[in-house]
C-alpha cells in the first residue's frame, strides 16, 4: 500500500488537447479532443517522441469516426511501444551508490505487452479498400528505392463506360486493315521509268549569276605566257611574294622567303614533314669566383665594369652580406646581373640600402629570385636616391601576381624616376601597364632630345 502511494506521488500528468477536422462521406465532423497521459516520473519520456506520440494518437481520432476500434489497436500499440521505452531513475546522494527502479509502461489502464496477443491481421482484413488505402497513405513510409511511379497512388481509376474484351477489339482492327483495299495508283509502276515531274532547280538571281561570273582581266601577252608556261614552284614563289600565305604549307612559305627553291614533290597538296630538332650543347656553368669578385668590388677595381653572377646558387647570406656592404662604395661597377643566385628578403633588402649610396651603378638584375612584392617596392623606391639606374629587371620572382595596391605604388614611384629607361616587371592591369609604358617613353624622348641639342 505505501509503494502504490510512492508510485502515485511520483506520476506526472501530461495534457494534450486539440480540434480534429475530419471527413466521412460528405459530412464534416470537428471532434474537440483532450488526452490526459500520466506518466511515472521515473521513466523518462524522450523529447523526441512524445511529438511522435501526438502525431499518432491524433490520427487515431481521425479514423474514430470510420475504424475506431480497429485503428485504436493496431496503431497506438506499435506507436507506444515505440515512445516509451523502458529507462531507469538515478537517484543521487552523497555516496557514489545508484539505485535503478523499473516498472511497466501502462496503455488505456493495461500493460503495453497486453496488446501482443492482438491478431493485426484479422484486423486489416476486415477493412475496406478505401479504408486500407487511406491506412497506407498515414502510416506507410515513403520508400527512396523505388521509382517515383510506383511511389506514387494511382488516383484515376474509373469505372468502364461500357463492355470492352480486349482481345476482341485487336481482331476488328486486324481484320479491318486486311479486308480494306489499297488507294489505287493513278499510273502504274514500270521499273525503270520515272513518274511524276522531276525537280527544276529555280534561275538565279541577276545578282548571284553577276558574282559568279569570272572577271576578266588582260595582263598582256608577255604576262599571259609567263604564266601559262611558270611550273608549279614557280607558282608557289610567286604566291609567297604577293602574300598567299593560306595557299602554301610552312616549308613552302619559308622555302620562298629564304630563296632555297620549293622541296621536289611537295607541291599543292604537299604535307609538311617534322624536321630533326638541332642539339644545342648545354650551356656552361658560370665559372666566376664570388669571393674573388666581392674583394674586387671592394677594392673598386677600375676595370671591374660588368659582374655576372648568374645560376651560382652557392652563394651563402654571408658572401651577399659583403658584397652589397662593398657595393656601396664602389665608383666603377655598372653592370651588376644577380639571376637566380637565391635571393630572399632580408638580402634584397640590403641591396636596396647599397643601391641609395652607390651612384655608379646603371643596371641590375635580381630576376628569378625568392623577393615578395613588398620588398620590391622597395627596390624601385631605392632608385628615386641616386637617380642613375637605368635599366632595372626583377620579374619571375616567388610570388607571381603584385596586386593592384602594390603595382599603383609601383607605378607612382617610376613617375618620379627621370633616368630609369627599361623596367622588367610583369603588370596585370592596364591601367598601370600604359603608365608606365608612357613614363618611360617619355624618358626616352628626353635623353635623345638633350642628345640631338648637344650635337647642335
């Protein structure tokens, strides 16, 4: 008696209330439902389910009115069986220990498991088809697999209007295509003779026939000879002469320019044959001693004018180090080509604090090297000091694409430079591109108008 009491204090009471529109036949029927459920509150029902619960026991009023019974049964036993499932109370004190309580789920006043003993396919089989139909509509799930045209009910059967045996309907048709006559022929068939009218193509137009006829033209005797009498290499010269370049093949063409006299039977039609690829030898490694070459910079050498230090990746930051230290000091070094010798930012940034101080140098070249863009404005803005760079080469560096930012400010900074003549930096936009372009023909323009007024 005190353990019903302890159930009984620990229910929870859940209320569920709603209207119902449903149809039977051609009456409505609005059924006001409200469902009490209680449930113990040590088994916890899943947030998830009870909306599937809802779902469920709202469908089961739909049907009242036509299988209440059946439908009450057959769908709230699987439903529930499926909502409630058996979960236990954790009861937590100090101590670590956990007591578990369990007890049956109860349905309409009886256990779940009562319902097993329930024959569901008894049940169906005293449904209508209508009433299976609208059974399988609710409760069976949309299977993925199958086409969409047998997912889908087929809404339009109707009665026949009237008698119909297939297999009768066939033999008319057949038999009715036997028995009637062909369309007689108007005229006969005789093999070998065409009947009917045969096709005229239409007259041209005056137009057409006017640009269809060929022009005359009288080149003379002479000329007239000559070319009916020219062989076809001398034709093909001829034609590279005027131009024709679409009437001859690649050797023929350059056969021609070059005066070689046309490949024998190549001809018209002549195909051009792949020709054996020339062995270059391979270019030789660059022998310049870079420790020597940076004691002679430093030394300021007179007759060290040009150093070519290319493809010599055996350079250390050291040896860079000391030769742009000496770089700035030197009076006599014009010509300074470091081509993919490994140069990085921190160097590249010493060569641009050499180049503010040397005002002897008038070319460089740092291209194919591992400078970012940043560091190249700072190049180009280095050359601004001295004002005696005249060509300045730094394409094909790590990073490919400047930027719009860093090729405005590159492009500002060449405005400014009035003895810079030749730039190799690859722009993407046209606008910097036609500026720069225009800047340095502008530079160009000068320096041969102070030319032309000193031999004056």
């Amino acid at each position: 008696m005190k353990r019903e009491e302890e159930e009984a204090e620990e229910e929870m009471v859940v209320d569920v209330a709603g209207n119902l529109d449903a149809w039977h036949g051609n009456q409505r029927h609005v059924v006001k439902c409200k469902i009490t459920l209680s449930v113990p509150t040590h088994r916890t029902v899943p947030p998830l389910h009870l909306p599937f619960f809802c779902v469920f026991f709202f469908l089961d009023f739909f049907f009242v009115i036509t299988v209440e019974a059946v439908l009450r049964r057959s769908l709230l036993r699987y439903s529930l069986r499926y909502c409630y499932s058996k979960r236990s109370l954790e009861s937590t004190s100090s101590s670590t220990t956990t007591k578990t309580i369990t007890t049956p789920a109860k349905l309409y006043g009886k256990d779940v498991g009562a319902y097993d003993d329930i024959d569901v396919d008894e049940l169906l089989a005293q449904l209508s088809p209508e009433e299976i139909t609208m059974l399988a509509k609710e409760v069976d799930p949309d299977d993925s697999f199958l086409p969409p045209s047998q997912r889908t009910n087929y809404e339009c059967d109707k009665a026949p209007t009237g008698p119909l045996d297939r297999k009768k309907l066939i033999d008319h048709i057949n038999k009715q295509a036997l028995e009637t006559p062909d369309r007689p022929e108007l005229e006969p068939f005789v093999p070998g003779v065409v009947r009917g009218k045969k096709w005229i193509p239409p007259p041209q137009a005056a137009k057409l026939q006017a640009a269809d006829e060929q022009i005359a033209i009288d080149l003379g005797d002479e000329y007239e000879q000559a070319l009916t009498d020219a062989t076809q290499e001398e034709i093909i010269d001829l034609a590279a002469i005027l131009g024709f370049h679409s009437m001859m093949n690649q050797d023929q063409y350059h056969a021609s320019l070059l005066n070689k006299g046309q490949p024998v039977g190549l001809g018209w039609d002549g195909i051009t044959k792949s020709a054996i690829p020339k062995i270059f030898p391979a270019e030789a490694p660059n022998t310049t001693d870079p420790e020597d070459t940076i004691q002679r910079i430093k030394s300021d050498d007179s007759k060290l004018v040009d150093v070519n230090l290319n493809n010599i990746k055996t350079i250390s930051d050291e040896q860079f180090d000391k030769l742009f230290e000496a770089l700035k000091s030197n009076t006599h070094l014009e010509v300074l080509s470091l081509t993919n010798v490994g140069l990085t930012d921190r160097t590249a940034l010493q060569l641009a604090a050499a180049l503010e101080q040397n005002h002897a140098l008038r070319v460089l070249n740092v291209e194919t090297n591992f400078i970012s863009p940043p560091v190249i404005v700072v190049l180009v803005k280095s050359l601004l000091t001295q004002m005696t760079i005249e060509e300045f080469r730094a394409s094909n560096q790590r990073s490919q694409v400047f930027g719009n930012k860093i090729e405005m400010e590159i492009t500002e900074l060449v405005e400014k430079n009035t003895t810079l003549l030749r730039l190799g930096l690859h722009l993407e936009f046209n606008d910097a591109r036609h500026r720069v372009a225009a800047h340095l023909q502008r530079n160009i323009d000068r320096i041969r108008q102070a030319r032309l007024n000193q031999r004056k």
